[in-house]
C-alpha cells in the first residue's frame, strides 16, 4: 500500500459465503458505511431472489448502492464506477475507512481499477437483442459474437446473457468490435485498497447455497417472480432464481424441477465468481470463519 490516507476495504467471494455479515462486522469496527457491489440489488423489486440484506443488517451499517433502482432501469459498471466514486469522495470527507462487498466482480474492477468508456447506444438495440433471446435463444447471439468479435467471445461468460447482450449492442451500434473499446488501462485511485477473498470447502458452499434457495422459496420467491412478469425482458431479470421461475410459469417444467435447476445454476455461478476473482490482483484469501485473521490483517495493512 502507498501513503494515502483514505483507504477502501473490499470484501468479494462467491454467494453464499457470508460476505455481508462480514462486512457489516468490519464496518462497525470501524464505524464506517458499505458500498453493494452486488449488480441485483440494485433494484428495488428485487428482493427475496437477490438475498438482500435483511432489515435488521441494513439497520446495523448503512448500505449504499441497494435498492435504487427499478428493474426497467439499465446500470452498467461503468455508470457503478461513476457515482461510486462520487459517493467515496463524499465518504472519504468524514471516514478514513470505507467497505464494498458484493459478488459482481465486473463492478468491483470497475471501482478499484476503473472502466472502459463505451459510447452511447440506443436503447433500440438492447431490446431487439433481448427478443432474440427470447425467439431464438442465447446460441444464436454467441454466433453472431463470434463472427463480429472473436477477441471476446473467447473470453466471455458465455452463460452470461447480460455480458453478450452489452457486447453485441455495441458491435451493431457502432459496426466495430466490442473489445475495440477496451483498453485494459488500470486506472490510478486516490485511495488505498485491501481486498479480502473469501473461500470455503465446495461441499460446504454447496450446502449454503441449496439452503438459501430453500429459504428463498420459502420466503415467496415465486410470489416476487409472479409479480415481475411483465418486466421479464428487462436485463436486471436475465438472472438466476427468476429466469428458471418464469419457465415453470411458462409450463416448461415442473416446480420441483425449477427449484433444482436455481440450486445448480446458482452453484455454477458461485464456480464462475471464484474463477474470477482468483485471476484479480491482490485479493488475499480467508475463510468466513477466520474473522480474527482478517481483522489482524487489516490492521496491519492499514499500518504500512
């Protein structure tokens, strides 16, 4: 760390891992705000299927970047990089410390890191891409990605159909590469980072995560899911827990099945957030249980 004197802790893993109890525990300590760095929830008809913090965690430590948002609303990371960093000034004038935690690992890039600028595009495009989806299926958006930008489609998520939708929006807007925008230039921050990777045995997570979507479900996920149909084509519902819920009401599959189907999903993309996260630089790996080690390494990070 450099001798700034304002400082940005960061808090990332996979789902189900215990991020936000931690957060709120590390903020306490140092009376201090969250920043969410948790893309779906953002948005305020978003609630059960998100695992937003509870009333009585957002009672403990003031969160920002929750529940502002309605699901018709488009927020890229580049717009999070934005008021982020508007937001830290603010923070920054009466904190030393401030905490982000969350789970998009493309939000958390763009505020440590900074993010591309793309240009501006008609909101036509998306949509149009987003009834492909739904007429054609994602398979035939990743080949029209392969034949205008082979560079990213060998590196997109590819079960990802907000990353290839905002790839292709681009591509059809501007007749040019969607990775042509992006200059993989770090950004230089006025502020220290410490960043804190959590980790767990897989059978552990695992369990978490079957039992959080249990929980979901019985807390009325598929009551929330009913609610959203009619903004089902908006980019902030192309997401686990809502999309395998809007095939059962489809009649595609059964209940059962559906429920199933949110638990692997969401497994698969607890694999994909770690894969992510263990190519960034400088995250120093815990447990959730070490909670001792990780505030003895913040300290001592925050002496240097």
């Amino acid at each position: 760390m450099t001798k700034l004197s304002k400082t940005l802790i960061v808090i990332a893993g996979p789902t189900a891992i215990g991020k936000t109890g931690l957060a709120i525990n590390v903020a306490n300590f140092f009376s201090t705000e969250i920043l969410s760095a948790d893309s779906r929830q953002f948005y305020c008809e978003m609630a059960i299927g998100t695992a937003k913090p509870t009333p009585d965690q957002l009672s403990r430590a003031k969160h920002h970047f929750v529940d502002f948002l309605p699901v018709s609303e488009f927020f890229s990371a580049g717009d999070f990089e934005q008021q982020g960093l508007e937001l830290l000034n603010q923070l920054f004038a009466s904190h030393d410390v401030v905490v982000m935690t969350g789970g998009s690992g493309l939000y958390i890039r763009a505020l440590c890191e900074g993010f591309d600028r793309f240009p501006d595009i008609d909101p036509k495009y998306r949509e149009e891409l987003n009834i492909q989806i739904e007429t054609k299926g994602l398979g035939s958006l990743l080949e029209e990605l392969l034949e205008k930008d082979p560079e990213y489609y060998a590196s997109v998520d590819k079960a990802n159909p907000q990353r290839i939708v905002r790839a292709l929006e681009v591509c059809r807007a501007t007749g040019k590469a969607y990775s042509s925008f992006r200059s993989k230039r770090q950004h230089t921050r006025s502020f220290n980072i410490i960043k804190i990777g959590l980790d767990m045995d897989r059978e552990q997570l695992y369990h978490n995560i079957n039992q959080r979507v249990d929980e979901m479900m019985q807390s009325g996920l598929l009551e929330e899911v009913k609610q959203l149909l009619p903004y089902r084509k908006f980019n902030a519902l192309q997401t686990v827990g809502y999309t395998e819920l809007f095939e059962y009401l489809d009649g595609k599959t059964s209940l059962e099945q559906a429920v199933e189907n949110i638990k692997q999903n969401t497994r698969n993309y607890a694999k994909r957030q770690l894969t992510w996260f263990r190519k960034e630089p400088g995250i120093i790996w815990f447990s959730p249980f070490q909670k001792e080690e990780i505030m003895d390494h913040i300290r001592s990070m925050l002496c240097k």
